[in-house]
C-alpha cells in the first residue's frame, strides 16, 4: 500500500498533456502515433462504497492537445466481468460503466468541469462551484467509443471554446480521473479521494504543460424556430363524443434566441429572447393527498438551469419556477478570481401567486391576473479561509399593469405591487469536514395601497460532513410573519426551528459494506401557537455494492388550529388540537443483473389531517424501476399510491402511473414516449398525457425536435387538447 500511494503521488507530479504533431481522428481509437507520446495516467484506487483497491483490470488516460481541441484517450483492458455500454441519451449513463474527467481549470481548488462518458462515449456534463453542483450544466464537445466484453476505448475533443480559463502562456490545471463499475456499486479515483470531501477539487492532482487557445469561449448565438399547431378544448361538449368541441387549430411560428458572451475567463453574459421550451418534458403531476403548503416542482428550463449554481445561497433566495412565462431574460453569471457574480432579470408574462400559508400584502391571484411581472435578483460571493464563502443576495420584484396584448399607454407599465429583499450569509471553515454557517434575509413586500410589510428570517448552523466517520449538523431558525420570498420558495413563516441531525458511517469488511445510522430531532414553534416536534431515525445498509436498504421512523407531537368545522372534534383547548403521530417505512434501491433497476418504497403514518384537524392513517406505496431489454431500448416506470384515512371523514385515494420509453437509434437520434395516467378522490375525471418526442442532437444547442402532446379525460375517452410541434435550433460560434 505504501509503494501504490507513493507511486500515485509521482505520477499526480507527472501528469502532461503532450502535444499532437499530426490530425487526431476521432473515432474511438487511439492508433494515431501522437497517443503514444503522451503520458498515461493510471494508478485509481477504490474510494466508494469502501476504500482500497486497484479496479479490475487496467485504466489509463491520456490528453494530447493542438490549437483548437484538448483530446482524452481512455483504455480499459482486461476487465473480469461484462462491460456495461449501451446507447442511451445524453446524460442517461449512470447504470453504464463510466469514466469520469475533472478539470480544475483555474487551478484554484474550489470549482471545476466534471466530464462523464460511458463506453460509447455517451456525454454527461456537469459543473461544480465551491461545492455547489449543477447536474444540468451542458456544453459542445464529441467523444466517440468503442467496448468489448471486458475491454473499452474513449476518445473526447474538446475544443477549448467550450472551457473557461485563464488565457495566456503554459499552464497547470487541476485533474481527478474516476472509474464507476456499476455491476459491483465501486468507484475508483486517481488521485485517491475522499467520500463525501466538501471540497472535491482541493484534492485534484496537477495537470502540467496545458497550452490553451488565446481566445476563449467569446461569443455563442443559438437561434431557434419553433412551429406548433394546438388544438384546444373550449366546450367539453357531450361525453359521447371524444372529437366533439376541439377548436380550430390555433397555429404559431416562434423564433427565439439565446446568446452567449465571454466578458471575463470565467464571467459571462447569457440572454433569452421570446424563448419555447415545448422540447422539455413534462412535470410529474402532484397527486399528494393532506398537503399542507405548494409542491415544489424542479428546474427544467436550460435558460435558468445554466449557471444556476452562482445563485443559490443559504435563504434560497431564487426558485426559478416563479418565473412562470418569460418574455426575455439576461444574466451575468460566472467567476473572477475570488468574486463569484449572478445578476439576473426577467420579464415574466404571467406571474404567479404567493406560495405562502399566510395572506401575503400584494401577490394573491386578484393582484396579478392580467399583469406581468419584471423580476432582478442579484447575487455576489467571495471566497473567505480557504474554502468559506461570505454571500450578498438583493432581489426586487415587481408587478406591473402590463401585458403584450394592451396598448401602450401612460398606465402600461405602473407598478402595482414591489417585493424587495436582501440576504447576507457566509459559511466559515473550521478545519477539515467542518464548517460554521449562517445568514439573514430582510424583505419589504406589498402593494400601492398598503405600504409593503417588513419581515426578517435567521439561520445558524455547525456541521461535519457526512461520509466518513461522524457526520454532525445543529441548527436554529427563526422567520417573522412578515418575511416573503416572491422570487423563492417560502411555504411557512410566523415559526422558530431548532434541531440537528447525527449520523456515522461504518464501514465492515463483509457482506454489507456500510452502515450508516443517523439520528435526528426538529423542533418548531409558531407564532399563533402552532407547533411540531418530531424525532426520528433511518438506517441505511449499502448491501454487496449494488443494494441499499433503508429503514426508517419518527414519532411526532404536534398542536394545530382549527381551518375548517369537522364532526369529529377532538380538541383540547379552543382552535388548537393536540396531536401525536408516528411513521415507519422502508425503501430499496438496486439492480438485478444489468437488465433492471429498482426502486420500491413503503410507508404508513398516523398524521393529522390539516383539513379537518382529526388523526389519521396515511399509506404510501410507490415504485420506480428501469427496464433495458435491448442496447438501445430503455424504459422508466414511476406508480404512486396514496390512502389517507382522516377519522369519521371519508378515505381519499389517489393514483400516478407514469412510463417513459426511449429508443436511442443512435448516439444523436432518439425517440421518447411517455404517458402519464392519474386518478383518485381528488380529481374530478381520470386523465391521461401522452407525448412522443423525436430528437436529433449533435451538440447541446445543435438540435431538431419534432413532438406530439395529447391530454384526455378517461370514462369515456375525452380528448381536451392536441399539440403538434416542430423544433430546431444550432449553436453558431462566430
């Protein structure tokens, strides 16, 4: 073990890119003669789910650079099990056999490119910054591969447009280079790393004689034209005829464009004018039964999801999906030496409504409808003791009497309702996996008439990263009832929180790898008297590698207000009910053989209903699985089940069937089908959405899409509404 360590520590001091001589083919074969002058990089040893040991077989990586590429070449040989490579769309690797390139390209420790790509050189990109990922980050680059039953070669250009670096003269950057074998759930790295690291690229190994282009990434322009053809449902008409009441076919042709520019290395300006995301699948539908606050749907959008990591911050300041239809949207985004920058403004053509329990002073349904919204948020970091960051968020929102189809006139555009906030927070190293955090949020929210509302939020915590050893986190906070977030995600105010969470990882040398039990308290109290207090535990077994078994329970006491009249009052004081409830469930991950994937959970609960504030029982049953017959053929089943028994009151069910099939014809081309059937208690009809989508994509940004939409009511067959669209963009890089 010592002879490996200092052998990984020669060659972490060693690695080099070489300079190509002659044209590199890309084809997933290194025969040009230029790949035998470059150094290999090899050496990996295991980091999860344990530590130590080489992987099977041999891995090497080399990179080869000329004026407008940096080349990898990866070989894989002598493997003693079955490679993994199928042809999958981008981004849908994970069950594949992976190489994994990290490139710290300012060479500063904190951030950095993580590159991905299985056997066939299928892409998976995504960007970390100071221990923020954005899994959605994509960039143009092309990799081509070619596998065998136990051997497998990878061949990348990137063209250094596609990087951000410091330009000028020869340079040293930061590489981490991973093994993933999903058929035995490990993970190898070079140089050795750490699980759970909160600062992954601090443990990059160097990377000498890098000789980047001069120019950088400048400028990008995406145009793109989207022509649909919709045909809606005014009048349900009779229910024996689906056909009956489909309107006229409303047709549109919508160009949009999307630019990029690099004003600094690593700071640029992107822009969004008009812009369709008809190519974006759907959200899953919400088919929760006793939900208390707003559901919480995740980012989609490439607009808002590239460079979203330089506007996060402790409050959670922005919630891109209150930005419901935008007109247009710029931002600045990026980093400059130690200052990270996101300023962002968008112009939303219809806003939606407040997500808070409480009445907020001007963003109900009443004060947006028929008006827009023009929404700027600000975010300044700088990197502090080594890996701390100190943070400043400014946002101002405003709703506007505006709207594309009025006349322009001396009204248009008045500000009927402001929210302006500002959030200062810092995270403070204390030594290895520990760290100090807090942050304070300040807003003024409301109307012309009303003056706006003060309110403030305060957060503090310690933790230890979990992973290795003891993970720790205490916390406390408190929100006033005046406090709003209009650009973020604030379901509750009025309450103060306190609580934490303790685990520890063991790590056996047997059947079952890890063990990680943790246990955690949360405490909250509200202003109107309101609390919830709630203690609960989970274990978490990770089983051979390719099995997770989680067990997990709570008991809770809470006291709730009265919301409406039930005929079964249980109360104990006047508008308030006592309550103690309980959970227990199970949930599984893993995979039989290199055909399925599982994911099955269980759980039942003796809630209160927030309805008519009496106890009840709550089943949940839901499974997630991925079926892949064939190289190219890959399907994705998600089914939801929900019971809610409220005592004396009538049950409520619900139901979410969800498949998505995707026929990957070749590394570009593919076909996607889903449908989506719901039913239950809640809902008036069953319905059903159906969708086909066939997409050509070269690059991110080079694109064709041609798709079909279709939602129903079910018993009989009702169609509501058909979109027929057609998609194409291209990246042009002047």
């Amino acid at each position: 073990m010592l002879l490996l360590a200092c052998l990984a520590t020669a060659l972490a001091q060693d690695a080099r890119v070489a300079d190509a001589t002659g044209p590199i083919v890309l084809d997933g074969r290194l025969d040009e003669p230029d790949w035998a002058t470059a150094p290999p990089l090899s050496g990996l040893q295991r980091y999860r789910p344990i530590d130590g040991g080489p992987p099977p077989g041999e891995t090497e990586v080399r990179f080869l650079q000329d004026e407008r590429f940096l080349y990898v070449g990866v070989t894989v040989t002598g493997a003693d099990y079955g490679v993994r490579a199928r042809i999958s769309p981008r981004e849908a690797i994970n069950a594949d056999d992976q190489v994994g390139i990290y490139l710290d390209t300012f060479h500063d420790h904190r951030s950095g490119y993580i590159f991905y790509f299985n056997p066939l050189g299928i892409q998976q990109d995504i960007r970390q910054n100071n221990g923020k990922w954005n899994m959605s980050w994509s960039t143009a680059y092309r990799s081509r591969g070619t596998a065998t039953e136990d051997s497998f070669t990878i061949e990348v250009a990137f063209p250094w447009r596609s990087l951000k670096y410091q330009p000028g003269g020869e340079q040293t950057w930061g590489v981490i280079i991973t093994r993933k074998i999903p058929s035995e759930g490990s993970k190898y790295a070079y140089p050795k790393l750490e699980r759970g690291h909160p600062a992954l690229f601090s443990q990059a190994a160097d990377l000498g004689g890098v000789k980047p282009a001069a120019r950088g990434s400048g400028l990008e322009l995406i145009p793109a034209l989207t022509v649909s053809q919709d045909w809606p449902r005014e009048d349900v008409g009779p229910r024996e005829d689906p056909m009956r009441g489909l309107d006229s076919p409303l047709q549109v042709m919508r160009p949009s464009l999307d630019a990029r520019f690099g004003i600094t290395p690593d700071l640029g300006l992107a822009a969004t004018l008009n812009p369709d995301f008809s190519q974006v699948e759907s959200d899953v539908s919400d088919v929760r039964l006793n939900a208390r606050f707003a559901f919480q749907f995740p980012e989609t959008r490439p607009f808002f999801l590239d460079g979203s990591e330089f506007y996060t911050d402790r409050q959670k300041t922005l919630y891109t999906r209150s930005v419901n239809e935008p007109l247009y949207g710029v931002k600045v985004s990026g980093r400059e030496g130690a200052w990270s920058v996101g300023a962002l403004n968008s112009l939303d053509l219809t806003p939606l409504a407040s997500f808070n329990e409480n009445e907020t002073p001007g963003f109900d349904e009443a004060d947006i409808e028929g008006r827009s919204a023009l929404n700027t948020v600000f975010r300044l970091r700088r990197d502090v003791l080594g890996t701390g960051t100190v943070g400043l968020a400014l946002v101002d929102k405003r709703v506007l009497d505006f709207t594309l189809d009025q006349p322009l006139d001396t009204e248009a555009g008045r500000s009927t309702g402001t929210h302006q906030a500002a959030t200062i927070d810092a995270n403070v190293p204390l030594g290895g996996r520990w760290f100090v955090s807090g942050s304070t949020l300040q807003s003024i929210t409301g109307t012309a008439e009303d003056g706006g509302r003060w309110g403030q939020g305060n957060e503090v915590s310690i933790s230890r990263a979990s992973g290795v050893g003891t993970g720790l986190e205490l916390y406390a906070s408190d929100r006033t009832p005046g406090l709003r977030q209009e650009t973020g995600f604030l379901p509750q105010v009025g309450q103060t929180m306190t609580g934490g969470a303790l685990d520890h990882t063991f790590t056996p040398d047997g059947w079952v790898q890890a063990y990680t039990p943790e246990v955690t308290l949360d405490l909250g109290w509200e202003r109107n008297g309101e609390h919830r207090h709630e203690l609960g535990t989970t274990h978490e077994l990770v089983i051979a590698g390719i099995h997770t078994l989680e067990l997990f329970g709570a008991g809770s006491m809470s006291a709730e207000g009265r919301q409406t009249d039930s005929p079964a009052d249980s109360t104990t004081s006047p508008g308030m009910t006592d309550f103690t409830g309980w959970s227990v469930g199970s949930a599984y991950e893993g995979q039989i053989g290199a055909v399925a994937e599982l994911e099955p959970e269980l759980s039942l609960s003796r809630t209160l209903d927030f309805t008519y504030l009496v106890p009840a029982t709550t089943t949940s049953v839901s499974l997630d699985g991925t079926l892949r017959p064939t190289q190219s053929l890959r399907l994705d089943a998600r089914t939801r089940y929900n019971r809610h028994v409220p005592d004396g009151e009538q049950a409520q069910a619900s139901t979410l069937t969800r498949g998505r099939l995707t026929w990957q014809f070749t590394q570009a081309l593919g076909l996607r089908l889903v449908e989506e059937h719901i039913s239950g208690s809640l809902f008036e009809d069953a319905a059903l959405q159906s969708s086909a989508l066939l997409s050509w994509l070269e690059v991110p940004g080079t694109a064709f899409y041609l798709g079909y939409t279709e939602t129903a009511a079910l018993a009989p067959y009702l169609a509501s509404e058909r979109v027929v669209f057609a998609k194409a963009s291209v990246l042009l890089r002047p």
